[in-house]
C-alpha cells in the first residue's frame, strides 16, 4: 500500500470539483473560473494523476492506472482548449464546440469501456467514477449541440465523482497514516484483495498498452468526426487533443519498455509520429493560407515498417498484428492523398481506427483483470512454431538481458533504427524553396529522426550500450538541428556558413563513432558510416555546392542499411539463431566485446537473485557482490578449487593477500577458545562494518575448510576478517558459510564502485554478478593490524572509510570492559 491511489483519487476529486463549479456557473454572465484559470488548473492536475497512476502501476497494476492516466490526457486537452478558448483564439461558439467534441466522444466511450469492466471485475468505486466522468461527457456534447440541455446534468456528474472520490481518498489517508486505525466504513479496499487476485493482476501483460490504444482513440476521432459531420472543419482548437496524445503516446512508449515489451513500444513510437504530424498539418495553416503536403515515399516506407511489426506482432498475439493492419491501410491512404489528414480518404481510415481500437481496449482491459479471458489466439503461432525445427522463438530469463549490469527497460533499438528509415525518406522530398513549411517534413525529422531517437539512445545508455547510445543521440541531436534549420526557413544564405562549421563538427564525433565501431560489429560500422554520407549531403547543401541526386543516393543507401539493421534487431530480439545476423567486429581485440558471453547478472534487489549467486559459489564459482563499501570477488572456504581461481582471475599480488568474511561471530564459535578474551570482544564491538581486523593466524583456519588453498588466504602470519555491514552481503554468507574476499579490480588498479566495472575489469573470468548500481561508498574499507591487541596496541595497514579515532575509541571501551 502507499498513498499514490489516494493521490490520485483526490486528483480526480479536485478537478471534478473545479468542473462541477464551472458548470453551474456557467448560464451566469460572468463565471466564478475564467476559462484559463480552468484550463491552467486542469493542466496541473493532469500531471499529478498522470504520476500518481505510474507509479502505483509500478508496485501494484490495477484498474486504477488506465482510469488515472485516461482522465490525466482527457484534462490535459481540454484543459488546453480552454486555455485557448479564454484567450480569444477559438472567438466563436462554434469554434470552440468543434474543438471540444471529439475528445469529448473518445472519452465518454473509452471511460465507459473503463466503467463495465470495472463493474464486471468488481472493482466499484473506480467503476462508478469511470461512468460518472463518462456521463459528464456525453451530457456535455448533448449541451454543446442543444442550447435547451442545461450544464446543470453535467455539474451534477462532476460532483458526484467528487463526493466519492474524496471520502474515500480520505479514508485511504487515514488508513494508511493511522496504520489500519482508523478505517471509513467500505474503504478497506486492501483487505478484499487475496492473494490470488493479486497474482492474476501480475505477470508479462503490458498494462500500459490500454491507454495506448485509447490515446489511438482520441487521434482518429478528430478526423473521423469531420467525416462524419460531427464537427464543421478542422482546425487549430483540435491541435491540443492530437499533440496531447501524441505527447502522452511518447510516454507509453517509454513505459512500455519499461514492461519488457519491445514491439508494442516500437509500435506506440510510430503512432506518436502521426499524431505529431496530423497536429502539425492542422496548426500549418494558422500562419499560411495553403494546406500542407506529404513526402510520398516516406508514408510508403511507413507502411512497410508497420508491416513487418504487424507479422512480428502476430506471433505474440494474432489480434494485435491484425489491428495494426488498419495503420498499413492508413499510411496507404495518407500516400494516395496530396493533402492527407485533410481529404476524404485517410478520414474514413480514422473511423475504422477509431472502432478497432475501442474493441482492443476492451479486450486487452478485460483480459488484464478478469480471470476468464476473451480469446486473442495468444500462443497460437508459438504452438505452429514449436513444430518448426527452423524458426524458435527466443524465451526465458535472458530475452532482455543487457550487455552489462541489469536494466529496468528492454532494448529500444529496433525503434531506432525505424526512426532512421523514416527520416533519411523524409528528407528526399525537397519542397518549395518559398515556402519551406509547406511539406510536412518537420514531424517526420524533428519527431522521428530526432525526438524518438534520443529516446532509443536514452534507454541504450540504460542498458549498458555506451557506443550505441552515443550513435543514437548524437544522430537524433543532429536531425534534430538539421530538420527545424533547413525545412522551417531558418536556413538562408546568410547563415550556411555557421551551418557548415556546425556540421564539420557533428562529422568529426561521428568520424569518431564510425572507428569505435570496427570494434563491435559489421552492421553498426556500415550504419554509422552511411550516416556520414548523410552528413556530407548535409554540408555540401550548405555551402551550395550539392550535385545533382547527391542527397537522393546518399539517403536512399543509409536508409536501406537502417531498415536491414531494423530487421536484423526484430529477428534477433524474436527468434533463437542469428538469421540476420549484425556480423562480427572488423577488428578483434583481445578482452574487447566480452559482454555477449554468458556471466550472469542479477539483480541484488531480489532474495532469489542473492540466492542464485549462493548456488554458484556453492558449485565452485567466483562472484561480484555489493558490499558497504566497494564491489569484491569472493569465493566460498569450503571450495579450495574456488579459492585458487579467485586468486588467480585477479592476478592477486603477493603483497595484496585475499582476506575472509564471516556473517556471524558464531561462524567462528567452535574455534573462540583459539582466540584471546580481548581480540574476541574487540572483534565483537567493532562488527558489522567497514572494518577489517587483521589478526594471528592459528589453528582456527582448519575449521574452515580451506585445505590447501588457505595459502592464497592471508599470510603465513595473520589473515585479515570482517562482518560487512550490508543486509545482501551478510544474507549470502548466511546461505553460503565464511567466504574469501579480494576487490574486484586487478591488483593495482582503482577500486570498483560500479556493478558494469566488475566485468570490464576482470572480464569473462567471473561467474555472475550481483548488481546494486553504484556502491554507497568510493573508499575501501579500514585495515587494522590486531596482532599485538594483548599488549593495548593497534596499528593501521589502510586507514579508510572509519577514521583511526572511531577505531582507537572502541578499543578503549573494550579495554575498559
């Protein structure tokens, strides 16, 4: 439990509130909230329901997400049209019904669908504030059109939404703050939930993809309802419904990642681009007369890309690979039209998004809360394949296991690569000199080739590709700068030589890219290569000297390369067996690419991870794990041949002798009588914690079960042994037994603070890693010399994270003792 629902709940609380005062005043001549004091306030609290229904959704999904985050985008739109309505820009009536109506419909039908299946899984409270919020609408477009409907109906929802919403956002306040307390009669929704219920809410589902296919919803009524007759024109005032989706469609599909699902994130990403793009064309003529115009072949590539995600989206789930069929159909029809979003064809197209994606939104709400399910054909495909002995689609723990370390999202490079097709199309169409914004071309490059590879890179540098991160932000800023300069009329004569010296300079970071990739694989080095012709076609046009079908080649070449490495990612994230294969690096260095070998790690967050690494260091492996301090090589005592392996992966100097961890002081309770009253009670005060006490090497050892490795242990004289003081450590030394310990660096080298510098330092010689991000703390631990303790004297071989005062005064208090 936490107080996120309740937040959200006095989120939708609060703006209902707003909306049922705006109502009722709304026959008064002057209302009690100005339309931009309302659309302002509704802006603030759609992105406080938007960050309450994240990150509930994050520890427990329910129905709660998709009404928090549907009412989150329905405020941040009509919040925008009121804002546009307040300020003079939507002068007439009917301008501003025409542009409050389609968002209005998507939203009664999708907050309905929310309503019955909530009603259906019994969850009632968010049900009946689902309907509530869904009749507020309807009795609003009905108000819209009828002058003798009065907005008193529609106050009389919103404040119905508030009384429910905020008596039991308090009784959750209470309840959680009381702890368990103080609870308001029907308000122990936590208690109702079992176990089972519970665990059928978890699993692979993307619970995020409900509001995806809603956010489609609300793209395709705004031209679907000028088709149907049921707003007069398009224009300006629909502009806030489609970038707000497109905006919060850009946020799915990050949180789609998130959720370890690569194609219908890739698929979010695309759609985000046509309602960017739809927002343009509608925003274009405020400033010029002529309606805007589409590059051709890039709408045609836009199909097949949708295309192959639609046959790759098939052997997850048929239904799925079926509705994206209707987005082939769509980019068709936006290809065949000049003017695109503003003809005939693609409108009738958006009607029948419209219809299939409210039937998916159903299937896929209903599905994610009920136990008995509405058939999808989900596995279908998986059990014709079984039977193939050529195709097997890739399973288990390792399918979106990163390079290094561990990661929160799956691999977004298949969207990268896309977004590279998309936009070397874009820019072969080179438009009016005249009127350089009348081509729709600055979605396409802005958005695709900039916005959404910036997301690619983002989420690779998340999953240890430090190269490829670097490629995809660099290129993304580059497009980013290139598309709004020379497709948007900022780029003239007069500033071609700032340009120029400009991209000189992007050639020079990617002249860098195009060598590091000779170290990681053929289909990288082509593709950064290919980008520098690009860039050439990109220099020569500014300095006026670009031949004849130059840029046409040179984008046609990288585009081509960027759809096989587009493919080759599908194939490879998809099915077991390299059969598009990226290709080996063009130069082999010995150590370079060592993260494609198989050393686990696992996250420490989790018990079964800890005991996992258990499991291995039982079996003789060695292991990097988190400490209080820095990350360690350790190995079990009971293991010599463990031991021995651990000594020499680290090439351990002589100097630099292994030292040993226990958990416990009753792990060294059979041999206490070989240690000295004093040495034990000082061992005893000064642990747990980042302190090492080196002390006389005696019989005690042999208890251990070292044998003939407790050489590498110590030295002939003393071994160094500590009680870390970390929960994860400890844990594992519980379920393994004392353990050796060496930092996981080789000798003379700095100190490992990063669970991805464990492998790039000892390289493939360890077993597994156990990864807790960066380590609490840079400094080792602090050595202390105890082997002349009887005598009242201490020394220091490494004074480190303890100061030798802390040491010296926990002496003194076990002296005085």
């Amino acid at each position: 439990e936490s107080l996120h629902p309740s937040m959200g709940l006095a989120g939708i609380s609060a703006g209902s509130l707003l909306l049922a005062v705006h109502f009722y005043s709304l026959p008064r001549a002057a209302p009690l909230i100005t339309s931009t004091a309302l659309g302002v306030l509704l802006l603030i609290l759609s992105s406080l329901l938007a960050y309450a229904g994240i990150w509930r959704s994050l520890r427990n999904v329910s129905l709660f997400l998709s009404l928090c985050l549907t009412i989150s985008v329905f405020w941040c739109g009509y919040g925008v049209v009121f804002i546009l309505g307040g300020q003079g820009i939507l002068n007439d009536t009917g301008d501003f019904r025409d542009a409050l109506v389609p968002g209005l419909v998507t939203f009664t039908l999708a907050l309905l669908i929310i309503a019955v299946v909530g009603f259906l899984c019994r969850e009632v409270i968010l049900a009946l504030i689902a309907s509530a919020v869904s009749l507020a609408s309807a009795h609003e477009v009905a108000m819209r059109y009828s002058p003798a409907f009065g907005s008193s109906a529609v106050a009389c929802n919103y404040m119905i939404v508030c009384l429910v919403g905020g008596y039991f956002a308090l009784g959750r306040i209470l309840y959680f703050l009381t702890k368990e307390k103080i609870v308001l009669p029907g308000t122990e929704l936590a208690k109702k939930k079992t176990h089972e219920q519970l665990r059928a809410t978890s699993g692979s589902m993307n619970h995020f993809a409900v509001t995806g296919l809603i956010l489609n919803m609300l793209s395709a009524s705004v031209f679907g309802c000028r088709l149907l007759g049921i707003t007069g024109k398009l224009f300006i005032g629909h502009v806030p419904w489609l970038w707000a989706a497109g905006l919060y469609q850009i946020g799915i599909c990050i949180l789609s990642y998130r959720a370890m699902d690569v194609l219908m994130a890739t698929f979010f990403g695309f759609t985000a681009v046509l309602k960017f793009a739809g927002g343009y064309c509608l925003l274009y003529p405020a400033w010029q007369a002529e309606e805007p115009s589409f590059p051709t072949p890039l709408l045609v590539v836009f199909s097949i890309l949708f295309v192959v995600l639609a046959l790759f989206l098939t052997l997850k789930s048929p239904v799925d690979g079926l509705y994206l069929l209707v987005y082939v159909a769509y980019c068709m029809a936006l290809a065949c039209c000049p003017k695109g979003f503003f003809e005939g064809g693609p409108q009738g197209v958006d009607v029948a998004i419209f219809v299939a994606s409210a039937l998916m939104t159903l299937i896929h709400l209903y599905n994610m809360k009920a136990s008995a399910k509405i058939p999808t054909g989900k596995g279908a495909v998986k059990a014709l394949l079984a039977r193939s002995s050529l195709l097997k689609l890739r399973e288990g723990a390792d399918l979106h296991a990163p390079y290094l370390g561990y990661s929160k999202y799956a691999d977004a490079e298949v969207l990268g690569y896309a977004c590279s097709v998309l936009a070397s199309f874009a820019i072969t169409m080179t438009g009016d000199p005249q009127a350089p914004l009348a081509t729709v071309v600055i979605p396409w490059v802005v958005v695709t080739g900039g916005i959404l590879k910036l997301l690619s890179g983002s989420v690779a540098f998340a999953r240890g590709k430090t190269l490829e991160s670097s490629a995809f932000i660099l290129y993304g800023v580059m497009w980013i700068i290139w598309g709004l300069t020379r497709y948007s009329g900022l780029y003239g004569t007069t500033r071609s030589f700032h340009a120029a010296v400009g991209i000189i300079a992007f050639m020079l970071f990617n002249g860098f890219i195009v060598f590091c990739t000779l170290f990681l694989n053929i289909s990288w080095f082509f593709y950064s290569l290919t980008f520098l012709l690009i860039a050439v076609s990109f220099l020569l046009d500014a300095i006026h000297a670009l031949p004849a079908g130059y840029d046409i080649a040179a984008t046609l070449i990288f585009g081509l390369v960027s759809f096989y490495c587009f493919l080759s990612a599908l194939f490879n994230s998809t099915f077991e067996g390299s059969y598009l294969p990226m290709g080996r690096p063009i130069v082999q260095l010995s150590g370079v690419g060592g993260g494609m070998t198989k050393c686990l790690h696992l996250p420490a967050r989790k018990a079964s991870s800890v005991k996992r690494i258990a499991d291995i260091l039982k079996n003789g492996g060695t292991c990097g794990i988190p400490t209080d301090t820095v990350y360690v090589l350790v190995a079990a005592c009971n293991r010599p041949d463990a031991v021995e392996k651990a000594h020499h992966s680290k090439r351990q100097a002589q100097d630099r002798p292994m030292s040993l961890w226990i958990s416990s002081l009753k792990q060294l309770e059979p041999a206490k009588h070989l240690f000295t009253p004093l040495l034990w009670d000082f061992m005893e005060a000064a642990w747990p914690s980042p302190i090492s006490l080196v002390v006389p090497r005696g019989q005690w050892v042999d208890f251990l079960g070292m044998k003939d490795s407790a050489k590498y242990v110590g030295t002939p004289q003393s071994i160094a042994i500590r009680i870390p003081d970390c929960s994860v450590t400890t844990h594992l030394i519980d379920l393994v037994g004392p353990i050796v310990v060496t930092s996981a660096n080789p000798t003379g080298e700095a100190d490992t603070t990063h669970h991805n510098q464990v492998y790039a330092k000892l390289g493939d010689k360890v077993d597994a890693v156990l990864c807790d991000g960066p380590s609490p703390e840079n400094i080792a631990s602090t050595v202390v010399d105890c082997t002349k303790i009887d005598s009242g004297n201490i020394g220091f071989f490494r004074v480190g994270i303890i100061p030798k005062s802390q040491v010296l005064q926990i002496l003194e208090q076990v002296q005085k003792k």
